[in-house]
C-alpha cells in the first residue's frame, strides 16, 4: 500500500532510509531537500519533449511516449541505485507537486514490496515549510553578532565555537562565498537562493531557539545570495562581540585564507578590476603589480588598511548595536584562535556581563 503525508520535520525525514526526489536534474540543482538523491524518472531534455508534445501535438501519444521513458529510467535506477536495497527499504518520494512523476516511481516501488511514501504537494510542501520559517519576523531568534575588519578570523572562530557546543550558523559556508570581493570559491559555484535557503533552514531547525545563536557579522547579501527576512531582522536587532587584531597579522592570515586566489592570477586580476571606482587608477595599479610580484601579504595589508576598515568604519558608525564583548588578539594563530574561542564562550556565557573585554 502507497502510504502519503506532508509530515517534513526532521524526525519524520529521519524516519525514512532515502528521501527520492524523481524531478529532472536541473530543478534538482534548482532547490531540493537536503539529503535527497535524485533519481530523475525523466532527465531535462524528455522533459521538454514530453511537454512540448503534450501541448503542441497529441495529449495522448505524450502520456504513452511518455509512460515509456519513465519505465525505462525507472528500470535504470533499480538496476541501478536501488539494486542493493532490501524488502526493509523505506522511501519517501517525490516530484514537484505529488503527481504523476512520484506516483509512477511509488506504483512500482510499492509493487516491488518497499513500503513507500508519497510526499503529498512534492517538492512544493517543502518550500512552503522553508518560506514559513525563513520570510517571517525572526522574532523567535537569539542572535548574537561575532563583528570585525576583514581578516579578523570570523569564520575561523564559528567554527571552534561549534567544537565547544555553541550554536553557530556559518551562512558564508552555506552560501559557498567568504563574503568579500575576494571571496568566490574556485571550482564550486554559489546554490541558487532557494538552495541556500533550504540548507539554512535545516542548520537552524536542529538548533535550540531558547539559546545563543552565533553568526558572522554580514551584509544582506553573500556574493550573489541574500540572507531570508527573519533572519536578517534578527541580526540587525542583535549584540555584537567585536574582533580585533593588528593589520599585520590580519593580513598574514587572510593571504592563508584566500591562498586559492593568489594561486590564480586571472582570478586576482578580476577581483581588483570590480573594485569600486572611488579608488584611484595609480592606487588600484600598485594593487595589481602587488599581485603580479606574488606580495600577497603586502596586497593584503594594503587592502586591508584603504579599502576594507574604512568601509567597516562607516558601517559601524550607522549602526547602533549594545557591545556584548570585545576579543582583542594579537595575532591569528590557532593557538591564538583557540585562546581567543574560550573566551568567546566565557563571554556569551548568561553570567558574564555586557561590556566584557578580553584579549589572547
């Protein structure tokens, strides 16, 4: 028997061995549920066909070229992807809104023995399920803002925060972007929104909204990607703990940090050219012979020192955000990145008070 819901909470996803998305690839690519394969009933290009057949031509011989395609993939996945499951196998399956394309792949499943489920509304009801967390007013939301110049290892301590059990939201992870001009990611290109929505969805589904939640100070916008409305409103209504460290050592660390680009010339050169216009022609050329010479650290100092803590100067002095903390280090070591995480937690801890200032 073909069993149906619209129950997408994490325990009931849990409850199931795969979550089998049976759309083309590309609006798998587009957006899917975090988690889910696809096993694509028909690819891009007999999709259009099918559909182009079905409104131009013949309703009938779409459905009936149609329902053979379909046999043959599906045949394809459990010769293929499915050929090692057993009788105990628990899918849940899925097209866009619940129709024919699940409903082929689930008659054949339940026939086979496998006790499937059919998402009811498809990949619809998990959109509806992200838009309803992520566009409302994010008053249920903790924030706490980690905030500093560039280079002052932001994402460097989210991630030793996470190793010492605070809730941490690494969006610039999630939206595959370090968030600067530089920040692109060779070889591995942003989600598209609705993507990056669906993996912040599932980071902030497993959290405890009654604690702390931890995020790097952003811009609305990740590269090409935007932070949702509830979360944003949560931020801009959030404390920050401030970095600080020498533009010496920032510099050091972020030439580390962006080694991928220095590597790449073409890549650096391109960064430099998207500049915004109120540097001067001889300021962005000295950059770029900088970059040619391979004075990567120097390029990071100069960055650092005339375009980035200027535009964070400005910033900051439009916002009016309580200081939870300030962490001051005098270099970015991980010994130094360890140190200064420990007292992180000391500082979000509900006993120590706003204010606090430490340094590593």
């Amino acid at each position: 028997m073909i069993r149906r819901t619209t129950d997408l909470s994490a325990a009931a996803r849990a409850g199931f061995h795969a979550i089998i998305d049976v759309r083309s690839p590309s609006e798998f690519a587009l957006d899917h549920i975090p988690g889910a394969i696809n096993l694509p009933v028909l690819d891009d290009t007999e999709r259009a066909e099918i559909g182009t057949l079905y409104v131009q031509s013949s309703k009938f011989l779409a459905r009936r070229i149609g329902a053979a395609k379909v046999a043959r993939n599906i045949a394809a996945h459990l010769d293929g992807a499915l050929k090692d499951r057993d009788g105990s196998f628990r899918p849940l399956v899925h097209c866009w809104r619940g129709g024919q394309r699940s409903g082929a792949m689930a008659a054949v499943m339940d026939q086979i023995g496998w006790p499937v489920t059919v998402l009811d509304g498809g990949y619809m009801t998990w959109r509806r399920r992200v838009q309803a967390a992520l566009y409302g007013d994010g008053a249920d939301r903790q924030v706490v803002l980690l905030d500093g110049g560039t280079g002052s290892g932001k994402t460097a301590l989210l991630a030793r925060l996470a190793e010492r059990g605070v809730q941490v939201i690494d969006l610039e992870g999630l939206a595959a972007h370090r968030g600067s001009l530089f920040g692109a990611l060779k070889d591995c290109p942003q989600p598209s929104q609705k993507l990056f929505e669906s993996r912040l969805f599932v980071a902030l589904e497993g959290l405890d909204p009654g604690r702390p939640l931890v995020v790097e100070a952003e811009s609305s916008r990740i590269g090409a990607r935007t932070v949702p409305p509830a979360l944003w409103a949560a931020m801009g209504r959030a404390p920050v703990v401030e970095l600080s460290a020498p533009v010496a050592a920032r510099a050091a660390f972020s030439a580390r940090v962006y080694a991928d680009i220095a590597a790449d010339p073409a890549a650096l050169e391109t960064a430099l050219t998207r500049l915004p216009p109120h540097h001067s022609k001889e300021t962005v050329a000295g950059w770029k012979t900088l970059a040619r010479e391979g004075a990567f650290e120097a390029l990071a100092a100069a960055l650092i020192a005339e375009h980035y803590d200027p535009a964070y100067r400005r910033t900051s002095a439009r916002r009016d955000r309580p200081v939870l903390g300030r962490v001051e280090m005098a270099d970015l070591s991980d010994g130094a990145l360890d140190r200064a995480a420990d007292r992180l937690v000391a500082t979000l801890s509900p006993q120590t008070g706003e204010g606090t200032s430490v340094s590593s």
